[in-house]
C-alpha cells in the first residue's frame, strides 16, 4: 500500500486531501433538503414519546445523505486509489445501509440486527485480513492466534456499532464524537502515509459535519436514525482496527508504539454509557438490556437543565481532554494508562451530576470533615515520589575530565561467530584470505548476511580460514589474534604489510529489570559501554534504581556481581566502563516504586483516586 500511495502522490498535491473532505461535504449537503422535504411529504419522521428528547415530528433519514455523501466521495476518490480492491467494504456498508433503512422506516428487531451486524463483521474480518491480534501485554498477552484475534474484531466492530447506536439521542452528540476519531485517524494515517485509510475518514467526516449542519437546524432539522449510526459506527471500528495495526502512532511532532489507550480515550463515552445502560437495566431494572429508556447519561444531563449542544461540545471537549491526558501518559504501564483512562473518564463525564448532587448535600462539620481527613490520609499513605537526586545521572560532574578508561579486547569463546578482514597495499592479493569475497556479495551487508560468511568457533577453539587453514583463537583476545594473523601473513611470505580486524559478531549481553525494553541484545561493536547497553534497553524508566545498577560478569570459572552508581561519575574511570560479552545488567526498582507497587505510582492514578474518593464520599453522603 505505502509503495502505490508514494506514486500516487507525485502525481496529486497534498491538496488533493481537502478536497477528499470538500467533495463529501458538499454532497452529503445537497442532498439533506432533498431527503428532509420527501420525508415530511411521506411521512417518514421520527414522532415524540415519552422517551424522546424532540416534541415535534422530525425526519430521521440522516443516515441516507451521510451515506450518499461517503459512498460517492469514497468510491470516485477510491478509484483512483485502488482502496475497495483491498478492504472491500462497499458492499457490506450496502448491506448495512438497507438494514438500518428499513429499522427506520418499519422498526426491526434488536436480535435482527445483531445477527446481521455479526455476519457483515465476520465478513470484513476475513476477507481484509485486518484484525486485533494483540493484547498490548494486558493480562500479560501479547500476540494471539488467529482464531481468538478473529472472534475478538468481530465482537469489537459489534460493541462499537451498537454502543455509537445507544448515544444517538440528543442533537450533535453521535456527530461531533466521530468528528473527534476521524480528525485523529486522519493525522495518524497521513504520517503513515495510509492514503485509502485517509480517504475514509476525511470524506465520512466531510458527510458529518454537514449533517451537524442540519442537526442543530431549527428549521431544517433531521436525525441520523438508525441507518447512520449503524454506517458511521461500522467504519468507526474499522478505522479503528487499522489503527490498531499500525507500528507506531506519528502525530509528525512526536511518535510512540501503537496501544489502544488513545481509541479507548476517544470512544470512552458511548462505551461508558453502553456498560452503564446494561448495568440499569439488567440489575437495577430487572429488564432486556436492548428495552429503550431514559437512563442514558444525556438524558440525566438534560434533566439538569442543558440543553442539547452545551452536551455535545462538554462531552467533544471531556474526550479530547481525555485522549491529550493518554498521550501523556505513554511511558506509562499499560494498566496505569488504563485505569488512569476509566477513571478520569467516568469522573469528568459524570461531574455535572456529582456537583448537582452535592448542592442537595447538608455538609456536618464535625462528622464529614473527619471523614473528608480520613480520605485524605489514605491518599497521602498511597502517594509515594522520588527526589530529583533518584533520578539524574554523574551528580558529581565538576567538569574535571574524565580519565581514559582502557579499552578491553574481548576473549573469544566456542560458538562465537568471528568477523575476520585482511587488508594489504594489493587488494587481489588479500582477496583470497577473506571468506567473504570468495563467495557472492548479493544481499548487501546485512548483520545476517555478514555472520553467514564469518567463522564460527568450533568445540575445539578453532576456525578454519582459506590459504591459512586451521588456527586456534580461543587462547586470544581479538587483539592478540590480529597480532597473530599479521605475523603470520609477513612471517610465511604471504602479504607484505597487511591490516587484520577481528570482531565477535554474536556478542550478547541480557539487561533486565526497570528498562523500557528488557531482553537479551547481540551487539557487534568491538567495545560496547555500559551507557550503550542501557540505550539498547531503551534506558531505565523513571522507576530504575540509578544508585545500585548490578553488572553480573564472568571471570574465569566465577560470576562476580559488581555495583554501580550511575549517578556517580567515578565507575567510569574502571574496568565496568566496558561490557563483555554475557553481561548481565540488572536494575532494580527504586524505593518509590517498590511503596507504589500495585497502588499509587504517579500523579494521573493519583488524580483518578482522589476522583473515586470524592464519589464515594458523595455516595456515602447520599
């Protein structure tokens, strides 16, 4: 896709993605009087009840402009893109359109159309080949089979449809959350260069901000209906699994490895009202989850008083605050992201209630300031920090220079993979002496490549190189074989003057502990510090001990383990300067992070708490 997408765009400007949006708009605008003016001549309104928040009868055929909108947007712009070849959703949003048209008009069953939203699902999902086939290391999975990965992108496109469907209540409020998922999708597939994903988005979003227009009309007013929240809540999903499988998440200024904290943030009220709907009706009301009420949260704020798009710009606003505060969050642990998500979300949407509540509250001095002292105690007791001293590494700089630590040669061992070069004033000369000329040089100079043509250390501490032979190497460092291979070469008359390298091509060392990526490294650098080793570790995290980093080395037949103080400057002056090959690097975790384990560990859980305290405080009063 990206090597098309390339080509394309010498050909069109970067203009052209406006226009994907311009085109949309404009269709999608047009066609809304049309569709307004037949549905009030046949009668095909939405008409009040006791549920509804309208008192007069409005046509709720908006799905139908937003879909003329999309589709002719999408299929004119995708034809030249080539993007049905690939995801083929045209057909399925055809299948969709009549299912939520005909709800409309003649009222289909909840079962119906859960059974077709599952096979339409099922069917993108295997024929796209697009699924969710990570965990993200919640519960400790990462990667699954195919078959759960499959089962999972159905269930999410389900949810998300029926979850988009249940908020469509009041005006702007299903518009303007899918307003604030596609401006992010389209920002992140244009840095993935993602052209037919673009296209989607800004042209869907194009559709609904005309809608939006005739939404909050007056005179001109009209729903969505079922049939746009069933079309825009389907390529919700589907933006949203290709989203999921992106490498990285590219806002141009700043970049991260994909997670789904971001999707959860920017979705967080209509799966929110989804769960809390269940939770009413199935055990609170004894009922089918699937019976219309009003229980919704936008009902509870309308009954406060707001009117219907004060709700909408509070709930677009609360879900862009919440997706910044995730971007925040990123150098987080998966569950802090998360819970630090759910919390801030159901407190920040559910807030105009919590106050409104807690004007009808008597306050007694005496009984709620001790219990208010009690929830701040237990928030003091669970805060723990760490000083900047923790944290910052050679506090002792004076700006004296460090002394020249010396370079050590590494020791070669059985099974190591030795790089081996011979160089001299004829280069046919020295040709023969290296294996990797001997042989073909098609594949580049890939490290994998390289290692093919190198040496391997056999059982007995030998390799066997051409012209030369066999020769013991695992007596010598690679300097004393350098020496070893230039005496030989000018002792025996094969080269005049000749230059030898050696370098250990399967050197390994293993850092674990609070780095952002432990595991076991293979470096090919001659000398590797201490400080690189870490950077392949991606660095400690802001939970790493820096005071006592353990380096576990073997020295003749005993491990040693040393300590190191990487807020000193002084072990760069020994031996610890330099990694050998099967180092192990281990840092533990400091004393802040060991008294927050499990509970509080940084200031967005902390602001999550002290929400959750404040509800149970109001629900105690209560």
């Amino acid at each position: 896709m990206t090597n098309h997408s390339s080509t394309i765009s010498l050909f069109y400007p970067e203009s052209i993605y406006f226009l994907f949006f311009i085109v949309a708009w404009g269709i999608s605008y047009l066609s809304f009087p049309v569709i307004i003016n037949v549905s009030k001549v046949k009668g095909l309104c939405a008409t009040p009840s006791d549920r509804s928040s309208h008192t007069t009868e409005t046509p709720n055929l908006g799905g139908v402009g937003i879909f003329i909108g999309f589709v002719s947007a999408y299929t004119f712009f995708g034809s030249l893109f080539n993007t049905d070849n690939k995801y083929n959703i045209g057909g399925l949003l055809l299948i969709l359109f009549f299912l939520g048209l005909k709800d409309d008009i003649l009222i289909l069953s909840a079962k119906t159309k859960l059974v077709v939203q599952c096979v339409v699902s099922l069917l993108l999902t295997l024929n796209s080949n697009i699924t969710i086939h990570n965990f993200y290391g919640i519960f400790g999975i990462y990667e699954i089979d195919s078959v759960p990965a499959i089962a999972l992108t159905t269930f999410v496109y389900v949810l998300i449809i029926n979850s988009y469907n249940l908020i469509d209540g009041i005006d702007g409020l299903a518009g303007i959350i899918a307003i604030c998922f596609f401006c992010v999708s389209s920002i992140l597939f244009y840095n993935a260069d993602a052209i037919p994903l673009i296209i989607v988005s800004l042209t869907l979003m194009g559709s609904l901000i005309a809608f939006l227009q005739y939404n909050f009309s007056k005179k001109m007013k009209i729903f969505m209906g079922d049939t746009g929240s069933m079309i825009v809540g389907f390529l919700l999903s589907f933006v949203l699994i290709n989203l999921l499988n992106l490498k990285q998440l590219n806002f141009g200024l700043f970049s991260y490895p994909t997670n789904p904290v971001l999707f959860i943030a920017l979705l967080f009220y209509p799966l929110l009202d989804t769960a809390r709907i269940f939770f009413v009706r199935l055990v609170i009301f004894k009922k089918s989850p699937f019976n219309a009420d009003k229980n919704h949260i936008h009902h509870k704020l309308l009954s406060l008083g707001f009117k219907h798009y004060q709700i909408s710009i509070l709930v677009g606003v609360v879900t862009l605050l919440l997706a910044s505060s995730s971007i925040l969050m990123v150098k987080q642990t998966i569950y802090v992201q998360l819970f630090s998500i759910i919390f801030m979300g159901i407190i920040l949407f559910s807030l105009p209630i919590i106050i409104d509540k807690m004007k009808s509250i008597s306050f007694n001095f005496l009984k709620d300031s001790i219990l208010l002292l009690l929830l701040l105690l237990t928030i003091g007791s669970l805060q723990s920090c760490a000083s900047k001293k923790d944290v910052l590494y050679f506090q002792d700089y004076d700006k004296a220079a460090i002394d020249d630590t010396k370079i050590l040669n590494q020791k070669i061992e059985t099974n190591d993979i030795l790089s081996v070069k011979i160089y001299s004033l004829d280069p046919e000369a020295a040709k023969i002496y290296n294996i990797d000329l001997l042989e073909s040089t098609a594949g580049g100079l890939q490290l994998e490549m390289v290692r093919l043509r190198s040496y391997l250390v056999s059982d007995g501490g030998e390799i066997t190189m051409p012209v030369l032979g066999s020769i013991i190497v695992n007596t010598k460092t690679t300097l004393e074989l350098e020496e070893y291979l230039r005496a030989k070469l000018i002792n025996e008359g094969h080269l005049k003057d000749p230059t030898v390298t050696v370098r250990i091509l399967n050197s390994k060392i293993t850092v674990l502990g609070e780095v952002r990526t432990p595991g076991t490294y293979t470096f090919a650098e001659k000398n590797l510090t201490l400080l690189q080793a870490l950077g392949l570790a991606g660095d400690l995290t802001i939970n790493g001990e820096r005071k006592d980093v353990l380096l576990i080395r073997q020295e003749g037949n005993a491990k040693t383990i040393h300590h190191i103080d990487l807020t000193s400057k002084e072990w760069m002056n020994t031996e610890l300067f330099y990694i050998k090959q099967n180092d192990v690097i281990i840092v533990n975790p400091n004393n802040a992070r060991v008294k927050s384990a499990g509970i509080i560990g940084n200031a967005g859980t902390l602001i999550s708490v002290i929400s959750l305290l404040l509800t149970g405080f109001l629900l105690i009063k209560q």
